[in-house]
C-alpha cells in the first residue's frame, strides 16, 4: 500500500495530462467536426465548389484511413523536415483535433442525412427562417442521433490519448510504464488500467445522462 501512494503522484501528473489533452481535443474536434460537415452536406454545380468539397472529402478520407499513431508521428518528426516544428504537446493536439475531427464531422453528416428535407419545408410554412428550423427543428433531432457515436469516440479518445506516449509525452500510461520499468513491477500498470476504467465508466455515465435527457425528442 506504501508503495502505491509512493507512485500516485507521479500517475496523477499522467492522469492531469492525459485530461488536459482529452479535453482540448473534444473542444476543437467537435466544433471543427460540425463546421466541416457543413461542406460536406451540399451537392455543388460549380467547378469551385465541387473542388472544395473533394479537399474536404480528401482530408476526412486520409485522416480516417490512416492510423492516428502515423498521423502522430509524421506531425511530429516528419513535418520539421520542410520547416513545421512543434512541440511534443502542440504535436498531440494537432494530430487529435484533425483526426478527431474528421470522425466527427462525418457523424454529424450522417446526422444531418438523415433528417427528411421535407421538414424544413414544412418549417417554411410556418413563417420560420431556415435559421430557426435548424435551430429548433433540426439540430434538436441531429443531436439526438449523434450522441450514441459521438459518445463512443469520445471513450475512445480518452484510450487513444495513450499513443502520445510514443512522441515522449508524459501522459498516464508514460507514467506507469516508467514506474513499472524503474521499480520492475507490474503494479503501476495495473493501476494505470485501473484509472483508465475509471474514467471510461465516468464517461459512459455522462453519455447516457446526456442520451436520456434528449430521450424527449423520439
């Protein structure tokens, strides 16, 4: 028990920041996620706007396709190559919120697929704007379809959060694995599985709160 509250601090300094990188991520992604969803949605005539919408249908394409520990790695040792350095921790945020954000925005499509074009017609009848029926009408049922996967990757987030390890990132499992190789011993991983679990079950707790108080809108 000694030696436990001996590594605790040193675990709470991962777990501080494996959070800190878990909660920037899901406020960049997900806006970004929404914002890029928006051009994804229309069918454009122009050569222009087809043009725009491949890139953005490129960049979701490449982000999801590739591993996010390659993406990791080639932001952080590959970009410096032609000139673009970041640091560790800039690195990771980068890698996250683009890979994230590319999942993201084709679930808010998927959300926004599915909603029928007829509502907003009807909407228009009713002397709403096309703002006020995607505010009131609209966005509330989107939300309520969304939630289910964006709540899974976002316990996915807090897993992946540990591929920063490999950039020397001093996260939770960066913590434990050096703990456990210091002190050889396999106890600080287990502790390190054991908050991990912790904070996935905190996760899916708040996803379902979340769910049920949308449940109105079925």
């Amino acid at each position: 028990m000694s030696y436990i509250f001996q590594i605790l601090p040193a675990l709470l300094s991962g777990v501080k920041m494996t959070l800190g990188i878990f909660a920037i991520t899901l406020i960049g992604s997900i806006p970004l996620g929404l914002i890029l969803s928006v051009g994804l949605i229309p069918k454009p005539k122009s050569i222009l706007g087809k043009a725009g919408k491949g890139l953005l249908e490129g960049y979701v394409w490449v982000f999801r396709g590739t591993p996010l520990l390659l993406q990791l790695m080639f932001i952080f040792y590959g970009l410096p190559i032609i000139g673009l350095v970041f640091d560790r921790f800039s690195a990771a945020l980068v890698a996250f919120i683009l890979n994230y954000a590319a999942y993201f925005a084709e679930i808010f499509r998927g959300g926004f697929g599915a909603i029928d074009e007829g509502q907003f017609e009807a909407s228009t009848v009713l002397n709403m704007t096309r703002w006020q029926a995607l505010r009131y009408v609209v966005i509330p049922q989107v939300v309520k379809i969304v939630l289910p996967s964006i709540g899974n990757e976002v316990i996915n987030l807090v897993k992946d959060s540990s591929l920063v390890y490999v950039i020397g990132l001093g996260d939770l499992l960066r913590a434990g694995n050096i703990a456990s190789a210091r002190d050889v011993t396999l106890v600080p991983l287990v502790l390190v599985g054991i908050i991990y679990l912790l904070l996935t079950l905190i996760l899916t707790f708040l996803q379902k709160r979340i769910e049920s108080a949308f449940s109105y809108y079925r």
